[in-house]
C-alpha cells in the first residue's frame, strides 16, 4: 500500500510542471486535498 502513495504522491507532483507557476501553490493545495478522499 505505500508504493502506491508513493507512486501517486510522484505522479500528482510531476503534474505540478504543467501548471503556470502563478497557480502552482493553488494547484498543489487542491491535488492535496482530492488526495485524501
């Protein structure tokens, strides 16, 4: 179970790098927050 939120946790990271980086901050906080659901 911890490489899969390993995995996950890289995959919503990377994904950051298509994000314009004013949004950056806004963007993590909401993957953050779908995350734990």
């Amino acid at each position: 179970m911890e490489n899969y939120v390993s995995r996950r946790t890289m995959k919503n990271l990377a994904a950051l790098v298509f994000v314009p980086e004013q949004n950056v901050i806004q963007e993590f906080t909401h993957i953050k927050e779908k995350a734990s659901e």
